[in-house]
C-alpha cells in the first residue's frame, strides 16, 4: 500500500516545546573524562561547526511525516517516552526534535563529547555514558530525568556498532523507568554518506526533502524477566528494520519521480 505522508514541516512548531533539561531544574553531570588541549580546541571547532551546519541544513529541509498519531498516541500514553533511533540519523534527529529538553545518552569518548555540546546548544541534554563506558550512570541520569516528566533518547546501535543492531538499552531503561519505546527512523531524499565510518552518517543536502516515519509505542512491563526482555529487544529490531525498509520504498518512490 502506498504511503500517506502527513506533510506538516510546521509539526515542530505545532508542539510545545518544552524547557532544557537545565532550565528544568535537572543537573546532569559533566562529562568526567578529561581531554589533551589539542583535543579541547578540535571539540571546540567540531562544536561550533555542527551547531551552525545542523541549523543552515536543518531549516532548509522539506519533511514529510509518517506515524504523527504514534506521537501523539504516546505523548497520550504516558507522561514521558523514550526516543529509539539508529546512530546515523543523529545530524537529521536533532533538528526535528529540538528544543524539547530531551536527555540523550551520549558516550564519553572524544566523539561523544562534541557530539554532547552539539545536540545541547539545539535544546537537550546530554548524560554521558555508553556500553562500554559510564553506561550505569548515564542509565541513572535518564531515568531520574523520565521521573521528572523529561523525554529520553537513546541511538540504539550506538556508539559503535555493529551498525543497524538494536542493543538492550533502550528496553532496560523502558522497564526500570516504566516509559514507553517510541522507535523512528529519518531518511533524506538526498544526503552526504560518510561511508567510513561505522554508521554511515547522513547529512541532508540543503533544501532536500526528508520523510520521518514513526511507529506506535513499545510497552515494556516493570516485571519484565530475561525472556520478556530478549523478546521486547526484537521487538525494537524489527520495528526499526520495517522504517528502514519504508524509508527505502519512500526514497525509491521519490527518485521515481524526479
């Protein structure tokens, strides 16, 4: 069946948007890493220029919307929800849903760090944590920041693969802070692919058109056990892969046309 995309490029604006996590009254801890200053003067740089490259690119972008009534239905649902994505639709992701005082988990590695200033200065907050590194106290952070009303994000696949496989994080934080998992997935109808690196990154092209599609909530109970987790975690896989695969019928139909 074909796609009814609900074209509102004013659906951001038609929203509330919420205060910052800081403006919430909500601390988040600094980043405890410490970096070289060569390091610190690259962070700076990479800050200030994804900053202004995600606002340039970002305003410029035509979107269409897939699922609105999912957001709406989970904003219904529960008092706060939690963003599920893959890593390479940062860039596109933080545009669409600025200024919302989401919490993010962002990794503490050099990347994560510019990463974490970026998405800040467009309205959210960074708790920085990984898999690997920090992930306990990131995982506190966000689900003290779900018990204050805040919503949550967190790039499934992240912060380093394997590109495109769901990890358990957004179900563990779904089951301890009892939020629903609201999956989507953001595809441009012309992008740069950063090809080397593990996600392929995308960055939309300037005045291209970019659809969002966005599936119903995944509820993960409070009692959940081992299995009832393995089992939600697929769920999230094969949501993301179905927009995945959307997405590609989505851009196909676009190229068709043009």
């Amino acid at each position: 069946m074909r796609e009814s995309p609900h074209k509102i490029s004013s659906a951001v604006a038609e929203t509330k948007f919420a205060e910052s996590p800081a403006e919430a009254g909500l601390e988040l801890g600094e980043n405890p890493r410490v970096f070289t200053l060569w390091e610190r003067v690259q962070i700076f740089l990479a800050t200030w220029i994804g900053y202004w490259a995600v606002l340039a690119i970002g305003r410029s972008l035509r979107w269409e919307v897939v699922g609105w009534e999912n957001f709406e239905a989970a904003g219904r649902a529960a008092r706060s929800f939690i963003y599920a994505f893959w890593h390479c639709e940062i860039f596109s992701a933080t545009w669409f849903w600025r200024r919302r005082g989401i919490v993010v988990m962002t990794s503490q590695n050099f990347d994560g760090e510019y990463i974490g200033r970026i998405i800040r200065m467009h309205g959210y907050g960074a708790a920085r944590g990984s898999s690997s590194r920090g992930g306990t106290r990131a995982l506190v952070e966000m689900i003290r920041s779900i018990g204050k009303g805040r919503l949550a994000a967190v790039t499934v696949d992240g912060p380093r693969g394997p590109r495109h496989v769901a990890k358990p994080g957004a179900v563990l934080l779904a089951k301890a802070s009892g939020a629903p998992i609201l999956c989507f997935h953001i595809v441009p109808e012309r992008a740069w692919v950063f090809r080397k690196s593990w996600d392929r990154t995308e960055i939309p092209h300037p005045f291209s058109r970019a659809a969002i599609f966005i599936a119903p909530p995944i509820l993960v109970s409070a009692d959940a056990d081992d299995k009832e987790r393995a089992r939600k975690l697929q769920e999230v896989q094969a949501t993301l892969d179905d927009l995945v695969r959307r997405g590609q019928a989505w851009k196909a139909q676009r190229q068709v046309r043009s």
